[in-house]
C-alpha cells in the first residue's frame, strides 16, 4: 500500500488548496445607451435597452 514518505506541512498544503476557492469577479459590461454598469447579453435594468433597442418601457 502506498504511504507518504514524510509528512506535508500545513504550509505546503494551505498552499496548495488556497486557489481552488478564490471566486472569480463577475463579468460586467457597459450599457451602450445609459452607460450604466451590467451582465453582458442581459437587458439593461437600469433604462430597459438591449443592442440599442428598447425592450422594456421604462418610464422617466
């Protein structure tokens, strides 16, 4: 049966676990209409434009 020949130190194995978890940031575009900060190929919450068209009426 196989067996570590020396113990790994936590050093080695925090290491080598820490990257695992890291959560990647969100991917967020620029709404070309309002300029306002969203999910790329989503409808723009903030003014209802989608490519420039409008999709949901939003009122002023």
């Amino acid at each position: 049966m196989a067996v570590p020949k020396r113990k790994v130190s936590k050093a080695r194995r925090d290491k080598r676990r820490s990257a695992v978890w890291k959560l990647d940031t969100p991917a967020l575009s620029k709404c070309s209409h309002c300029g306002a900060l969203i999910a790329p190929h989503k409808v723009c919450k903030n003014c209802g434009y989608y490519k420039g068209v409008e999709v949901i009426k939003k009122e002023a």
